[in-house]
C-alpha cells in the first residue's frame, strides 16, 4: 500500500500549528508573570507604617494562612506571620515587606524578583522596626529542604551541592545587618529596632524521623543555625540594636519537641522547616515584650 502523503502532509501542518499554539500560550503566560512582576515592583512604597517588618520568609509567615491582599505573590506574606500578629496585639500601622527568599542584600538593595529595597518602607512615622534574616545568605533551610527531599530532583540540582558549614557567609550577614540598622536609624532616628533570630529547628543533640535528614544533614544543620545564631548576634551588640533571642527561647520547642513551634519535613500544614502557628504567636509575644520594655526604658534605636 502506497503511503496517503496528503494525509501525511497535513498530519505535520497540524503538529507544526499545534505546537505553535503551545509555544504562544508559553510565551503569554511568561510576559503576562513578568508583567505582573514588573507592575508590582513599580508600586510606590507604603512609608505610613508605624510598624515596618522586614525579612525572610521566616517573618512573611508562609503557609501560615491566606495570602495578604496586595501583597506581592513571590513573597508568600500571609496574615499568620508574627508581623501581623505584633501588629494586632500593639494596635501600630503595619507595613510588612518581609519576603519568602529574601536574602540581607534584598532588603538593602531590592532585585528580589523586580522588587525594589524592603528598606524603602522606613519613614517618619515608623517607630518600630523588626528584622528576621541571613537564612538565605547561608543556605540555612535551602539546605534541609534539599537534603529531606521537599525540593524535588530538579530543585536539588538547581540548589547544587550542600557546603560544609564553615563555608558559608556568615561575615556578610553581620556586616549587612548592621548596615540596614545603620540605615534604619537615618530614616526613622527615633524607631525602635528588633532583630528577631530564626528559632530552634533542631533540638541541641541527635535527631528525630519528624526531620527526615541523615545524621551527617543533621549535624550540619545545627553548626549552620549556631553560627547564624552568633552572626546575629554580633550584629546587634556591634550596632546597639536590640535581639530576640528566639533561638535561645525555641530550645525544647524544635521538630522533634512535644511542642514544636516549627514544623518538620513532612506536614499537613504549613510549610516543611518553617514556624508553625504556635512559633509565630511566640514569636510575636516575645516581641511585644522586649517592645514594651525598651519604650518605657529607653535605647535599643
């Protein structure tokens, strides 16, 4: 039998029109996310606040709830992060730039997807200043979600290699975090400014199948959260700032506690490596109280 090469030539026309279709539905969507990006990153920043939030995902509150309306969708900011809830419990204007992924030089110098410096929402009306970040920097949860398998092949491969814990930029949190107190304080000369640590994911030895990491993971997990612990630190004795020292208050609260404030590799909600409900109210009740105290005592500004 003799092949059909009509047949056979409009079979190809419509696989070449077919796959056309798909590449311009492709190319449509990816303009229309850049546009939305671009159009986010374009909004003039909020400086009425006289509650400005800054930091990573560990302040945004991700997958504490609903989305923020208007907030920028990469960011993931939800009103169960402690932000809102200190914001609630103070009756202060909030204005939360904190972000999913945000690294230290994001808040300094913007470039997160398009979004321009979370340093922009200081002004003066702003009285109160929180900070959570470096995590990032030094690849502190990246590393667990990689190593617990939460990110996937393809997001390992993207991640690359897990690096010793004394390879990690710890110098550049701490000289980055002063320079945004130090920015803080020319902005809003009067604000009171709190840098909030990243609290206990691991407990102070071994480990628990809630982690789902190795015990080599493991270990490398806890040098990287004590020696974030003592950039931070360093960054607020240096600086004058004030820390609350969550790390030091999680302890007996980590993933394999009785009574996490974290959630571990595997959840039902949340998000894995990250402060569940209970650690953002903690989270947010330590830092109404160091708030009080330094307002009627005076310094940490």
């Amino acid at each position: 039998m003799k092949p059909d090469v009509h047949a056979a030539g409009m079979i190809r026309r419509l696989l070449k029109r077919a796959m056309l279709g798909l590449l311009l539905v492709a190319g449509g969507g990816a303009a229309a996310i850049f546009g939305l990006l671009y159009w986010q990153g374009a909004q003039t920043t909020d400086k009425s606040g006289e509650y400005v939030a800054l930091g990573s995902s560990f302040a945004a509150g991700i997958g504490l709830g609903p989305r923020v309306p208007d907030s920028p969708i990469q960011c993931l900011r939800t009103a169960g992060g402690y932000p809102s809830l200190v914001a609630k419990n103070t009756g202060m204007r909030l204005v939360d730039m904190s972000c999913s992924g945000s690294t230290t030089k994001h808040i300094l110098s913007g470039g997160q997807l398009l979004l321009g410096p979370q340093l922009a929402a200081i002004g003066p009306a702003t009285k109160l200043v929180t900070i959570t970040t470096g995590g990032n920097d030094v690849g502190y949860i990246g590393d667990m979600m990689v190593a617990s398998g939460n990110m996937g092949r393809l997001g390992a491969w993207w991640h690359g290699d897990i690096e010793p814990a004394d390879a990690r930029p710890y110098d550049v949190v701490t000289d980055n975090l002063i320079t945004i107190i130090n920015s803080v304080r020319q902005k809003a000369p009067s604000a009171k400014i709190l840098i909030v640590n990243y609290p206990a994911l691991l407990p102070s030895n071994g480990r628990c199948a809630a982690l789902g990491l190795s015990k080599e993971q493991a270990d490398i997990s806890r040098d990287v959260a004590q020696q974030l612990a003592l950039a931070t630190k360093r960054a607020a004795d240096e600086s004058g700032a004030q820390l609350v020292d969550i790390a030091n208050a999680g302890v007996g609260h980590d993933v394999c506690s009785k009574m996490p404030w974290v959630n571990g590799a595997s959840v039902k909600a949340g998000t894995a490596f990250h402060p569940n409900a209970a650690g953002a109210a903690a989270t947010a009740d330590a830092i109404v109280k160091a708030y009080s105290t330094i307002t009627a005592n005076g310094p940490a500004s």
